[in-house]
C-alpha cells in the first residue's frame, strides 16, 4: 500500500489490542496536528517469545471503530513484508536495552527502536505520541530521536487507569478474575511509595506492598532517575519507581513519579 498522508500529521504507533489508553493517546495526539495516523502492527522484531507473539490479541476491525472513534485520520496496518521488505538494519538500544524490561526480554528493546524507526520513516510524522506505561520504551525511544536528530517531536502521555488503579494494558484480558483482583497490588505499592516523604521509605513501602500478594511474582521494583534511568538517589530531582512481575505467565508492567514533599 502506498501511503498518502496529509501533513502536518500526530503519530500513535501501536500493536492494536486498542483500549482506552490508546483512545486518550489518540485523541490527545488531535490536538497536535488535524492529521492523526494510528498504525497497527504487531512486530516480530521485538518478541523474543514466540508464544507470546502468537497469542498477542489482534482484532483490526475493532481496532478501526475504537481509533476512529477517537479521532484517528488514517488506520495503517502494514504487512510484516512492508516493514521488513528486506533484512532490518538493527538499531541497538545499547546497555540499557538489557537492564530492566531487557533483562528477560532479549533484543526486545532493539527490536522496538528499529519498527519505530521504519515507521517513522514510512510516515514521517511531526509528532508521535507513546505512553508512559512503557516508560523504558518511551525513554529509549526520545533518546534515539535525539541521537538521530530525528524531525519529529515526541509527546508522552500519562498512563491511564481502570477506576481500581490497574494500569490499562493490551495483555489485561489475558488475565483471569482472580488474577486481575490480584494484580491491583501493583497500583497499590505504587501509590504507597509516591506516598513517602524520601526516597528509603519509598523504596521499602514498594516491596513490603508487593510481598503482601502471594501471587504475584516480583521481576524488580525500582526507583531509577527519570533523566539517565540510573537508580535513583536522594539527590535525584525526577524519580520514578517502576515495577514489573508475573501474575501466573502473564507479565505485567507499571511506574509511577514520585515527589518526595514537592520536590519535583
Ligand atoms: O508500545 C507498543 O505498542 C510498541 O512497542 C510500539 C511502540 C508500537 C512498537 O511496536
């Protein structure tokens, strides 16, 4: 398919499954530019399991109705052959693709910068919009339209949430009843750290919050520095934990910034 777009044009790139963190994404991204493109492609590049690429939810008709609802000018779902018409130059995401997310997740992180890029080069958007609930992604991703000199603004939004604090996830309905009441630890520990007045007490309210959910199984829970992703200090002006684990095979992600007495 040849693209045909109208510019100045709002980019959300997104591997469908849409819900209402998109639709936020989406219509924020209207008040950027009158041109919305929403593109939907489920990336090989960067799913080092193939079991989880194969049961990644996929529904493009109602992934349509929700991105135009919201607001969206142009739904894209390009083949695997449109992206990768031949073998992908690999951007690395270099050391800190493999700390955090990347620590179980090889190459993800490369796999993630090179699709962004091939779309942006597709669509050369003026901006593109990514969520904070991806908040290692979305860093990596500003670090390489910068290094890149890239000539699109990224715009990030804040992480949308069900009414009982669970952070709005494609993989959500992977979950089970139980397994979804069970998850809500997560928001929990979260709101308990940003709570805290320092840094230490933050950190312990975070891991004894989430010990108290037995099904819950710790990956890492951390306060890094939103600035480098460094472990976060006292002298740390933007922390943000970040919390990651399993609920039965089911992995799961979420951050939130603390401010520790105003001090953002
Ligand atoms: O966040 C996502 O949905 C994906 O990682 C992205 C940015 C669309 C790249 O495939």
């Amino acid at each position: 398919m040849k693209l045909e777009l109208l510019h100045p044009l709002a980019f959300v790139p997104t591997m469908g499954a849409l819900h209402a963190g998109h639709q936020s994404l989406i219509s924020m991204a209207k008040s950027y530019a009158p041109n919305v493109l929403v593109s939907v492609f489920v990336n090989p590049l960067q799913f080092e399991n193939p079991d989880d690429l194969a049961k990644y939810p996929r529904d493009l008709a109602g992934d349509a109705v929700k991105a135009e609802s919201a607001g969206a000018t142009f739904v894209w779902s390009p083949t695997v052959e449109e992206i990768y018409p031949s073998e992908p130059k690999i951007i690395s995401a270099g050391e800190l693709g493999n700390k955090f997310e990347g620590v179980h997740r090889f190459g993800h992180f490369d796999g993630v910068l090179t699709v962004v890029k091939r779309l942006f080069d597709l669509t050369q958007p003026e901006f593109a919009l990514f969520g904070e609930k991806d908040f290692q992604q979305l860093f990596l991703i500003k670090r390489m339209v910068r290094e890149l000199a890239l000539p699109i603004t990224v715009i990030e939004a804040p992480i949308v949430r069900e009414a009982d604090g669970l952070a709005m996830s494609s993989r959500n309905v992977r979950l089970s009843a139980e397994g979804r009441q069970a998850a809500l630890v997560i928001s929990r520990a979260l709101h308990a750290a940003a709570r805290q007045q320092d840094l230490d007490s933050a950190r312990t309210l975070l891991h004894q919050t989430l010990r108290e959910e037995a099904r819950f199984a710790l990956d890492y829970a951390e306060i890094i520095d939103e600035e480098n992703f460094e472990i976060a200090s006292s002298a740390t002006a933007k922390p943000r934990a970040l919390v990651a684990g399993w609920i039965n095979d089911l992995r799961l992600i979420d951050n939130m910034p603390m401010n520790f007495g105003g001090q953002r």
